[in-house]
C-alpha cells in the first residue's frame, strides 16, 4: 500500500488547486512545500492585492512554444470558475482596467480560499519539506525528502520558476522533466523592467518617476498601458509585457502619443501657430521634464526656432520619432524583479487534457514550471487555476483505473 495516492510538489497557485481538486475527488493527496508556508507569491501579488484572474482570458494571452497547447484547460476552467470560488467565500474585489480582478482586501483571502479548500478534500500538507530525489518503480514513486521517504501513485510537480531568487527556486521541476526524459524550452526572465546603458540610461535617470501611456512594440507585439522611466531604464505594465517578447540584441519601439499621428499634427501647429516653440506644443502633450530630454537630444539647434523656421523634414523626423522611438534595451533586471519565467518544460511531452507525461502516465507537470507563460493582467493565475484543476480532475479520475492495475 502505498503512502499517498497522490503527491503534489508545490504549495503555489497551481498546486493548492490541484491538491484541493483531487482530495475532494476522493484521492489522498500529500501536499509538500519547501518554504515555511503555503502560497508565497500569491501573497506578494498584485501589491499584496492578488489579480486573481481576467474577464477575459484566450489563448493569445498566453507564451508557449505550442499556441495550442493552453486551449483544452483554458476553455474547461474559465474566469467565471474562479469568481465563483471567490463568490463562495464571499472575498470582496474590485475591477481594474482591461478585465483585471483584485481583492478588494487582501492576498491573504485567496490563499485562505486555496488553503479551505484543501482541507476540504482532507488534504495533507507539509511544508518546510525539501524533496531530495525521486525514483520510480514503473508505476508509482517514492520521493526520498528532509521528512524522510514518501511514496504515491501519482506525482505531480506544480514547482514554479525561477523568479524572486530571495524565495530559493531550487529548480527540482526542472531537473525532474531531465530526469523522465522531457526537453525544457531555454528559461528567461519575463514580465520584467527593462535595463539601459549610456545616453539612454541618464536619460531614464533623470526622468525617474515619470508615467505616460505608450504603445509598446517588439517582435510584432505591441501594447497600449503605462510605461514608467526608472533609475534603471524602463518600466510600467506596457514595458513588463513587451519584455515577454523582446529578445536581445533587438529593438523596442514606444510610441509616446499611441493613436495620434504626430507628424500631421506638427505641421498642422506650424501652420496654426507658426510664432510657437516645438517645446511649448509638446508640453501640453507630454512631461515637460520629458520634452526637455527630448529636446537635448533631437532638436537641439532648432530648440529656440519658432515653427515657422523649422524645415518641414526637420518636424516630421521628430513627428516619427514620438510616435516610433527605436530604443535598444541593454538587458532585462533577470530574475531578481521578473513576475514570471518564461520557457521551462517543453509541453509536447504532455498531455493538454490531462497534463500527465505521455512516456509517465502518472507523472504531471503543472503551472508556470511548464514553458507557459501569461500576459500581465492575471492571466498567470488563472492559467494556474486552469491546469491545476485539470490535473487533480485528471489524478482522482484515473486512480480507479491505475490502482485496479497497480
Ligand atoms: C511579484 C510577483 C507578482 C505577481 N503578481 C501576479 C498577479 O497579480 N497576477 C497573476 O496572474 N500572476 C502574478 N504573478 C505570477 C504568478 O505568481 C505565478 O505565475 C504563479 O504563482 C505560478 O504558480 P505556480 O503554482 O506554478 O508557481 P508558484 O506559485 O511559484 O508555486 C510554486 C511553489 O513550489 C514550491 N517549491 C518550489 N520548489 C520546491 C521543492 N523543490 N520542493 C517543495 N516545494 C517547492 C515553491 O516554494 C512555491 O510555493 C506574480 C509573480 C510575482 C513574482
């Protein structure tokens, strides 16, 4: 008789589910977490406010080497699930802009909700357990961990990334796809500010703390939200997103005035009035901190001419350049400030429906430890919800089937 049917590695977002799910399904599930509690980032989410999830969630929000991959749990597990969990243990919250939901309180209600609903199933949990080595007999495993040896039919790894070094990602998810033969797709920071060198960095020095909406562009992905200039280079929503996409070596375009086509509208204020400073025009537009870096930098000997004297080509390259300034970042800030890693196990060893290893039928791999990340806007969490609830559906169903052949 083995220990547990069912061991889950993790006690984030996807793994509280998971557990949760299968134990109300009927299987005894282990819960094991290496830190000394349960739901660490969600905690530190949203600014401590959890954006739980998305009104609209599809599968374009999502990274992943194999776009279909994030369909099947995505349409089985929706946004409106989630609400009414949260409906359930009456948590209030809030909408934000583009679909976002936050806890009107606390992070603290949903990891009590995830908690709740594991005891519900009569999960067990350990935390400070540190998982050593895994072994399999064919069937099942035995994990050897600080808390001695633990066997299960079923072993799923809800482990996470690598992001937020401070919380001591050990990389065991990964190392345990190496070990049952699954590739790993290159890991990189993602949803991360992105860093600056030379010019560009004293630029963003000086103009720290400044704010504006911008479109984000790279690789063909562009993004309407906040970027925000820091100490280090760029940030902000629009930046975070973009960063997902950027490669090094490659350019980014921000639009500073989206929607607006400031070519046209520089000719028109020469012709409109002809008496004013480009400086003047743009201040009621943009920061006046901001137009006086841009100033020094791409209009330096026309800075005192009124439009009337400036060359029409002189107006429309500055016209492009708000519209399309080309910036080439140095690097990201890794994985210190990164919300999310991108790449990780490669999910065409998986099963979408069900997310167990095609060569290790009780063997799943869960969350963001998969090469799947989310667009920021809750998207990670509700991709956590998805595959975890997925896979604990998926652990207790086959059980019946896998203990008849154990
Ligand atoms: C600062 C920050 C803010 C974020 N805000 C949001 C947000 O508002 N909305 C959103 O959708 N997403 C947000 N994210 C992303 C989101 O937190 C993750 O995508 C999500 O937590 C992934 O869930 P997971 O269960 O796969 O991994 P995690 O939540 O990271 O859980 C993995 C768990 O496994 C444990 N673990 C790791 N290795 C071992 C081991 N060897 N043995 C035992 N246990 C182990 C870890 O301690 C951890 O508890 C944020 C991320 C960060 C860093």
């Amino acid at each position: 008789m083995r220990d547990f049917d069912v061991v889950v590695i993790g006690a984030g977002a996807a793994g509280l589910m998971c557990a949760a799910v299968a134990g109300q399904a009927g299987a005894r599930v282990l819960l094991i977490e290496h830190a000394n509690k349960i739901g660490r980032k969600i905690l530190m989410s949203g600014g401590g406010r959890c954006n739980f999830t998305n009104l609209v969630v599809e599968p374009d929000n999502f990274l992943c080497s194999n776009a279909h991959f994030v369909k099947s749990a995505l349409s089985r597990y929706s946004p409106w699930h989630f609400i009414e969990l949260v409906s359930k243990y009456d948590i209030p919250y809030h909408e934000r802009a583009h679909g976002q939901l936050f806890c009107d309180n606390s992070a603290k209600d949903i990891v009590r909700l995830l908690h709740s609903e594991c005891e519900l199933g009569g999960v067990q949990l350990r935390t400070r357990c540190t998982v050593e080595r895994v072994s399999t007999d064919g069937n099942g495993y035995k994990l050897s961990t600080s808390s001695g040896e633990i066997s299960c039919l079923k072993l799923v790894v809800a482990s996470g990334g690598l992001s937020i070094p401070s919380m001591s990602p050990d990389g065991l998810g990964y190392e345990l796809a190496q070990q049952f033969g699954l590739q790993l797709i290159p890991r990189s920071a993602g949803l991360v500010p992105l860093t600056f060198s030379g010019d560009i960095k004293s630029m963003t020095e000086k103009l720290s703390g400044i704010a504006l909406p911008v479109r984000a562009t790279a690789a063909g992905h562009s993004f309407d939200e906040a970027m925000l200039f820091t100490h280090r280079g760029l940030s902000g929503p629009a930046i975070l997103q973009i960063s997902s996409y950027w490669r090094e070596g490659e350019w980014v375009s921000i639009d500073l005035l989206p929607d607006r086509d400031m070519q046209s509208e520089l000719q028109r204020a020469k012709e409109q009035t002809p008496k004013s400073l480009l400086r003047t025009v743009l201040n009621h537009s943009l920061a006046r901190k901001l137009v006086q870096e841009l100033e020094i930098r791409w209009w330096p000997e026309l800075a005192e001419k009124p439009l009337a004297d400036w060359p029409d080509k002189n107006l429309q390259s500055v016209g492009e350049q708000l519209n399309n300034w080309q910036l080439k970042p140095a690097g990201t800030e890794g994985y210190r400030t990164a919300e999310v890693t991108l790449g990780g196990v490669n999910t065409d060893g998986l099963s979408s429906k069900t997310f167990a290893c095609h060569e290790h039928p009780n063997l799943y791999f869960i969350g963001e430890v998969l090469d799947v990340s989310g667009h920021l806007g809750g998207f990670n969490f509700q991709w956590a919800w998805a595959c975890g609830h997925a896979a604990g559906k998926a652990v207790a169903s086959d059980l019946e089937s896998a203990l008849i052949s154990d």
